[in-house]
C-alpha cells in the first residue's frame, strides 16, 4: 500500500489537465470576414477624407495663379516652377531655420521647467499642495487674448520686442497641461525607489535627474512633440513680436511679404513697390490697439513698440457719435 507521501509525490508530478478529457481543441475565434472588410473599407474612406486637402494643397502648389482655386486634384496646367521661384525670391531657407530653432528651444525650455515642477507636486507631500495644483490647472480656463497685451507690454519694458527670445522664454515659466500631464506619470513611479536612493545620501536634484527623467522618457517625448508643433505652427506671436524680415518664422514670413495695393500690378515677387502694405500686420496692431480706441483713440497711451507707421495718420474713433446725432435734429 503506496504511503501518504509517495500519493503526494504522484499528483505534484503529474501535469494538471487544462481540460476533460475528450473534449475538442477550443480554437480562438474569428470575426467574420463581412466585419472586417466593412472595418478595412470605413478606414480607407476615412483615410481618404483626411488625405484629400493634403493631395488639394500639393496640387494647387503646382498650378499657375489663376488656376490655384481649381477643385481638380490633378495639377493641370502643370507649372512646377512655382517652389524654385519662392526659393529664389523670398528668405525661405532663413525662415525654416528660424523656425528649427525657436521651436527646438520652445520645446526644450517647456518640458524642462514642467518637469521641474510636476516632479515636486509628486514626490513632495506639503500642507496646500492639492490647493496649489488646482490653481495651476485653473489657469489653463485663462484665455490667451487676456494675457496677450500685458505680456507684450511686459517684453515691451525689457525691451525684447523685435526679437526671438518672447517666442520662446515664456516657456520657461512651465504650462499648466504638460505639469499635469507629467506629474500623473510621476505618480506612477514607485516611491521606494526614491527612498531608497535618499538613504544612500541622494540629493533632490539626482533624484530627480538619475531617477524621475529616465523613467519618464515617453511623457517626455510627448510634451517636446507636442511643443514643437505648436511653435512651428504659431503664428500670432512672431506677428506681434517681429518686424524684421531676417527674424521671421515661417508661418510668418509669407504673411509679412510685401504685396502692392493696386490690383493687376505685375512684379517680382520679392521686388519693393512704391506703394505696399502687409496683409496681416495690420490685423495685430489693431488688436493691440483696441483698447486705446475705445478710451478716444489717444495715441499717447499706446506702447511705442506697437505703433507702426500705417498708424501715423490714424484718426481717433468718434466719442460721442449719439450726441452729435441728437445735436442734429434739436439744435439749440
């Protein structure tokens, strides 16, 4: 008769079976293959849509000007001259590096001082702290036209216009998303880890180099991906801030190229017409004026860095334009 432990030693031994025996394979199952190709056709179709300003863009590029509206997506007539001629013409190659930079340093300047600053709403614990992450992250309700006059006056008085540094140090204060989106990936980490490094004499500073930036590589990466893309696109600042032609960006050099009031005037495209104007300036300097207008369109009161000179003639906005009315019609 087999003991207690030999019985023991059978059962461990022996595999436990993943199912009754006779019962048939269970094999994944598959979705049929009417789903899938009504999956695979509404991706194409989505695909397509967002494919077809893109083809439309690249497709007007390649027409003459007086073909660029067309709805066609094939460029006919064909002109591919049009790229060698913006290269030739305008500083775009100037533009392009403008661009790499200021958005190489947005990006750097914003995911360094966002983690700086998640990294302490995460790892250190202090009386407020969820009161002061809270005002952080009611900052991002602030409109931007809000702050957009007090900074410019702001870069204004340390005499910073007209140059790249507002389009980029105004990251070194941090952005309310990216400090909340990097302290959620701090609070993942294991606190351990940091305690663990404290007891072998670590300071805050190389817990936060050696331990908190390694571990969140891919936080990171997103906030300087995302940060650079919305630099490279930006174009409100570079139109408030500069007016030299060397200093734009791209999005804002095609905007601030000369062009000739009179219609059907033929010239080069990077010639200076005696007449000229900038399609967009103007549209800055009006929302940097706007409240001056409506105090009497008193030109002392504007900041001097803003005022250009299609302003020099500028008429103020009539005060009262009620009163005069009713002086009309009942004379005294």
């Amino acid at each position: 008769m087999a003991t207690v432990q030999e019985r023991a030693g059978r059962t461990l031994a022996q595999p436990l079976p993943t199912q009754a025996p006779g019962a048939p394979e269970r094999t994944p199952a598959r979705q049929p293959w009417r789903r899938r190709a009504l999956l695979v056709v509404l991706l194409t179709g989505c695909s397509v849509l967002f494919l077809v300003p893109f083809v439309w863009l690249i497709s007007a590029s390649l027409r003459p000007r007086a073909y660029v509206f067309d709805t066609s997506l094939l460029p006919v007539p064909f002109e591919p001259q049009n790229y060698v001629t913006v290269w030739e013409r305008a500083e775009v190659l100037t533009w392009l590096m403008n661009s790499l930079v200021i958005g190489v340093m947005a990006a750097l300047a914003v995911t360094l001082s966002s983690a700086f600053v998640a990294f302490g709403f995460a790892y250190f614990r202090f009386p407020g702290r969820n009161l002061v992450f809270g005002l952080v992250l009611a900052t991002m309700m602030l409109p931007a036209a809000v702050t957009m006059i007090p900074n410019y006056l702001v870069w204004n008085w340390l005499g910073l216009t007209n140059t790249q540094v507002p389009l980029w140090a105004h990251n070194l204060f941090g952005s309310a998303f990216y400090i909340f989106l990097l302290r959620q990936f701090f609070l993942g980490l294991p606190r351990e880890l940091f305690e663990a490094a404290r007891v072998d004499g670590a300071s805050y500073l190389q817990l936060f180099r050696k331990i908190a930036l390694p571990l969140t590589k891919p936080a990171l990466i997103v906030t300087f991906v995302f940060e650079f893309r919305a630099s490279w696109t930006d174009l409100m600042r570079p139109l408030i801030y500069l007016r030299d032609n060397s200093l734009f960006t791209l999005p804002r050099g095609p905007q601030g190229h000369p062009r000739p009031v009179r219609a059907g005037w033929r010239g080069p495209v990077g010639g200076r017409p005696r007449r000229q104007r900038h399609r967009h300036r103007a549209h800055a300097d009006h929302l940097l004026h706007r409240p001056a207008l409506l105090r009497g369109g008193d030109r002392h009161h504007r900041p001097q860095g803003v005022t250009g000179p299609d302003h020099q003639n500028e008429r103020s906005l009539p005060v009262s334009w009620l009163t005069r009315k009713l002086r009309k019609k009942n004379p005294k």
